[in-house]
C-alpha cells in the first residue's frame, strides 16, 4: 500500500463540497446528510464512530452498520479448508442494507435483530433505529457496493498499517466474539487481507476524507466534527 495516500485531509477542491452541502441542507434540498465509513478489519471504524457521537452528544444523529445485516451462518461461503468466510461481499445482506438506508432517508423508522457473530454468550436484541438529521453508514464494502456509495453525500475512509490491525483483530474477535486465536489468524491472512485489497483499498483515492489512524485520529475527529458542525448549522 502507498503510504502517501493515507495523508490527505479535506483540500481546496473541498470548500465548494462544504457549499454545496450547506446551502442543500439549508435550503432542504438534503433532509439527512448521509455519512459513509469505511476502512479494513481493525483499522478504527467503530472506535471514531463512537467519538464522533459522543462529539454531538444530544444531537440527532443514526449509526446503521453493515454488521448487523450477515447472513446466517449456514448461508456463508466455506473455503478450501473448511472456514466460512465473513469477509466477502456476498456475506452480508446489501439488499437489505440499502433498503433500510433508504427508508431512514425517507423519514421511516428502521428495526432489525442485533447481530451476535454467532457468540453463544451473548442475547440478540432487537434494534430501533430512527431517522435523524445526520445518519452515519458504516462497513467494509459501502463503497465497493454502488448503489450504497451513490445514497452517500460524504465519505471517510480509516487506515491503519497491517500490523496495527491485526493485532486489534485479534483483540475483537477472541474477546468480543468468542473465536479461538487460531481461528483470527487464519482469517486474517486468507480472508481479511484479501478483501481489503480487492473490495476497500481500490476506493481510497475516491472518498472525501482519509484518516490516518497508526497513531491515533484525534486531530482528524476535531477536524472532521468542525467540518460537520459548519455545515449542519
């Protein structure tokens, strides 16, 4: 991967983008503004997501993610060596992803079950989500898959070294989802890896915003919030 493409930030060409987006929302040619995130397994998704709620703590503003719309795990395609791969488009239900990104755009309340990564542990619960001001879409193929990327009025795309992720892989997943490390490892290199080269890599040079998240986003979360807040008042 060019190390140089993950050092961007919002350039001259985007103060009209800023323009555009503000007199839209203004004039209520845009009723939600469409935020899409994506990056590689681990890069850092969820984690800026979740401070750029606490950001505009009190203020309107939906997450929907592509986790919550996999497959059933019979339906998943096994590998030559017996894994099921969770890492291809066809794993997650898009179809159903874009409609209920268009019914919150159309002011309809959204509800699906919790998705648990098939942890016994833990209970599925059932999940409301209301349409609001900003709405943020999240996963690792929003922009791969074309008609999700033509419903997006901004997108942001996470980076992370390899090194970084897997490591933050293998904390997520024999934590959080209950799967032996030998499982992560392997998954890392034959599924993860490769997706990331095929279906989130190719779009780094097309989305609005790439951040640099080896160290840490904190400076890129300001900046982006301000941005957000400049054109939403």
């Amino acid at each position: 991967m060019q190390s140089h493409y993950y050092n961007r930030c919002i350039g001259t060409s985007s103060k009209n983008r800023i323009i555009v987006l503000r007199l839209s929302i203004r004039f209520k040619l845009i009723y939600m503004l469409i935020i899409g995130i994506s990056g590689g397994s681990g890069s850092g998704k969820t984690s800026f997501i979740r401070d750029i709620k606490k950001k505009f703590a009190g203020s309107n503003i939906t997450l929907l993610s592509q986790d919550e719309y996999y497959r059933p795990r019979e339906e998943q395609i096994t590998d030559n060596k017996g894994f099921k791969n969770f890492d291809l488009p066809t794993s997650i239900d898009l179809e159903g992803f874009v409609s209920d990104i268009k019914k919150l755009k159309n002011g309809e309340t959204v509800t699906r079950k919790e998705y648990t990564f098939n942890n016994a542990n833990k209970e599925a619960k059932m999940l409301k989500f209301e349409p609001t001001d900003i709405l943020i879409v999240e996963g690792l193929f929003i922009f791969h898959h074309e008609e999700i990327r033509n419903l997006l009025d901004f997108t942001i795309m996470i980076y992370a070294s390899s090194a970084l992720t897997v490591i933050r892989r293998i904390h997520r997943d024999r934590i959080e989802r209950n799967y032996p490390l030998e499982d992560v490892l392997y998954r890392y290199e034959h599924h993860v890896l490769p997706a990331f080269e095929k279906y989130i890599e190719p779009y780094v040079d097309q989305v609005d915003i790439v951040i640099n998240n080896n160290k840490n986003y904190t400076k890129a979360l300001n900046m982006f919030t301000t941005y957000l807040k400049t054109i939403t008042t």
